[in-house]
C-alpha cells in the first residue's frame, strides 16, 4: 500500500513522499549480498536479485545503490 500510494505521488510530481522511503547504504546492500552467496549459496547475479527484492519490498530507496565486481565481495571500500 504504501508503494502504491508514493507511485501515486511521485507520477503527479509530489515528491513529499520520498520521505516515506528508507534509504540503504552501499555497505548494508553489499553486505546482503555477501550473506547470500555465502550463506544460502547463490550465484553473483541471484545474490543481487534476491536482495534488490528484499529491500524493494521493504520500502526501500535503492536509487544510490550500484551493484559491481565489488559488490560479491562485500569489499567495496577496501579497493579505494
């Protein structure tokens, strides 16, 4: 319900309902992916699919996320 009234918001150009959105670091989502390959055993690309739904259908704005070879490892911020 909730997504369904932000869409509503956001295709009349209200942007009010952004608020209603939780935002997720990098961090939080590559470690979600790494929980997933190494606890459940998934592949890279269902990892990220599995968690990209997990945190979508918990309200979550994902549109800073970027997924990368980095991503798997969980690494993001040793490579700098």
């Amino acid at each position: 319900q909730k997504e369904r009234a932000l869409s509503g918001l956001l295709g009349q150009g209200d942007v009010r309902g952004l608020s209603l959105m939780k935002r997720i670091s990098q961090a939080t989502f590559d470690e979600a992916v790494k929980e997933n390959t190494d606890e459940f055993g998934m592949d890279f690309d269902e990892a990220v699919k599995e968690a990209l739904e997990q945190f979508k259908s918990q309200g979550c704005d994902l549109s800073n996320i970027s997924i990368n070879e980095n991503t798997e490892q969980g690494k993001d911020d040793d490579k700098k």
